[in-house]
C-alpha cells in the first residue's frame, strides 16, 4: 500500500479510534464503594440499636488473628474500627504464628460455646501448615460471618437462604446499587477461590445470568472475558486485565488489591487501559473493598440476630 494511503488510513482509524475512545471515556463510569457501603452500615446502625434495646447488649464480633502478618494486622484493625463506630463489641484474639492448628481449633471451638460471641471470624492468610478445608470447618455455621463453611456454600449452591461470603454478597448489592441487572446476561469470572470465585458464580447464577468461569488453566483467557457483559476479576494478579481483554460497553469489576513497589495500590485491571472502552468500572481502591467491610457487619448483625431467635424459641 502506498505510503500515503497507508498514512490516511492510519489518521481515519486511529481519528476514529479517538472519537470512540471520546465517546466511552464520557461514559465510562465509576462504581465506587463507599455511598453503597454506608447505607448498609447506616441500617446496621439502625439494627444494633434495636438489637440493644431488646437484648441489653450490643452484637459481639470475635476476629482470631494467627501471627503477626503486617497486612492482616492491618484489615483486622479496619474489620475493629468499623464494628466499633457501629456500636458492636469486637475484640481480636491474637495467637503467635507458630500455634499449632490443635491450638487454634481449640481456641474457635471455645468461642463457638461462648454464649456472648455472636460472629468469629479467622483472619487470612494462616501461616504454613494449615489446612484451609479443615479451617473452613471449625467456626459454627451459625457465627461463621465471613460464610466459609460448607454449610453456607452448599446452601448458597442450591439457591437456599444463608449467609454469603462478603465480597460477592457486596458485588451483588454495587450492581444492584447501580442498576446493572445480571439476569440475562453473559458474566465471566476469572478466579475460582472458595472465598470469591466460586461463591461469585452460585450468586449470578441464581440472579439468572449466563455464567462463564475462568481459572489458571483456562486456554485462551481473553476470548471467555470478551464475551462478558459482566466480568469480574479475582484472580491475584496485577494488571492481568487489559484492553485485549474486555467488551465494549461491559462492566468490569476489580476484586484484586496490590501495592505496587512505588507504594501505589492497583487492581487486577489496568484501568487506565480499559477505562474509555467499557460502560462501569469498580475502582481499586474504593470499589469493592469498602462493600466487603460493610457486608461483614451486615452477617454478624444477621448471625446475631438469627441466634438469639432462635434461643429465644428454643
Ligand atoms: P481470591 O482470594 O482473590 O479469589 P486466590 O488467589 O484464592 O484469589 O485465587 C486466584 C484464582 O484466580 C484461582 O482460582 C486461579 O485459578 C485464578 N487465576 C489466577 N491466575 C489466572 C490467570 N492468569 N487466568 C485465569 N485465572 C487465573
């Protein structure tokens, strides 16, 4: 091709690339967290002091803490902040890094006889020589707030009423919030964790979407996330998502939180990368994180309540 058609055909597609990437960069919205988050904490609010007025006592949340990971310190000290400016009772038991997990089962099945304790909840990552199918286990259903325990996945699997681990339970109510409507449409997961990826999948399927799901082995990622109307990615890798990998017009939402060596915290999407070409985007931070928050005060209010129906009754 001549030069100079060569040239006119590059300024006509990338002047039209431009006035596309114009018209979506309008409206390529952010679906932040945060107003979504306090309204469910506002009614937690609300909850508690109904729940005081009738029970002489606040809700209590009991978050075990193995070891002295700087990260988890960090989000249980969040997980205490928020539950305390609700008007909850929280403490955090602390364990020594080198608990054996005999100690530590001991401990959970301690405060799962507690009558006081409402909600437990056992910060991630444990170290080394745990097993997470027998961790998933010790907390009494009926306290598990973070909603691990097979009892909540196989209830949550069959469409039943249970408690729903925080993250997608929170990706639920930002799409609703928004006014994004999964039934119907096509929604890829990347990531098959029991903690997102999986309970991800059983909860836009029972809104009626059409549910592609994507791990490690999947060949040919990028194929499966453009069919997506909804993409959601949880799969622990920065930036793994880029303009290769998504619809026009979709919206994405970004589970992943890194720092970057410069201090900077990102997602598993390049936003600046996509941002232009889709509809919505969750952005990282101030997405999902805040709903995660919010949905574990919403369960430990629900587990409360719940228990003392039920001792109540029985
Ligand atoms: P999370 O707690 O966010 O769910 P995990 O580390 O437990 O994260 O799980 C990561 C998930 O992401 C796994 O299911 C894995 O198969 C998936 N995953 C990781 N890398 C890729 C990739 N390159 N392509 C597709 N899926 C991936």
């Amino acid at each position: 091709m001549p030069r100079l058609e060569l040239a006119a055909l590059f300024e006509y597609s990338s002047s039209e690339g431009c006035h596309l990437c114009l018209e979506w960069s309008e409206m390529t919205k952010l679906l932040y967290g945060k107003p979504v988050a306090d309204q469910v904490l506002n009614q937690v609010r609300a909850r508690i002091l109904s729940f005081v007025g009738q029970h002489y006592r606040p809700p209590r949340l009991t978050v075990v803490l193995v070891g002295e990971d700087p990260a988890s310190i960090i989000y249980t000290r969040r997980k205490r902040d928020v539950a305390l400016s609700l008007g909850m009772e929280q403490e955090t038991m602390t364990l020594p890094a080198n608990a054996s997990p005999t100690l530590v089962q001991e401990t959970i099945q301690s405060l799962n006889e507690n009558p006081h304790i409402d909600g437990i909840l056992i910060q991630r990552p444990l170290p080394k020589g745990f097993s997470e199918e027998d961790v998933l286990q010790w907390i009494d259903p009926a306290k598990d707030v973070d909603a691990f325990h097979p009892v909540h996945a196989g209830r949550l699997f069959l469409g039943l009423p249970a408690f729903r681990p925080c993250t997608p339970a929170g990706i639920m109510m930002l799409l609703d919030h928004y006014g994004i409507n999964p039934a119907g449409r096509v929604a890829t997961i990347v990531g098959r964790s029991s903690i997102v990826g999986k309970p991800m999948a059983s909860l836009l399927l029972n809104a009626n979407a059409t549910v592609i799901q994507c791990h490690r082995q999947t060949k040919n990622l990028a194929q499966h996330t453009r069919e997506a109307q909804i993409l959601i990615v949880a799969a622990g890798h920065a930036g793994l998502i880029d303009e290769s990998h998504v619809r026009q017009g979709s919206t994405v939402i970004d589970v992943g939180i890194h720092r970057t060596a410069d201090g900077k915290i990102v997602g598993d999407v390049a936003r600046d990368r996509i941002e232009g070409l889709v509809q919505y985007i969750s952005p990282v931070p101030g997405g999902v994180g805040p709903m995660t928050i919010a949905f574990l005060m919403k369960n430990t209010m629900d587990a409360a309540e719940l228990r003392m129906t039920q001792l109540s009754g029985s």
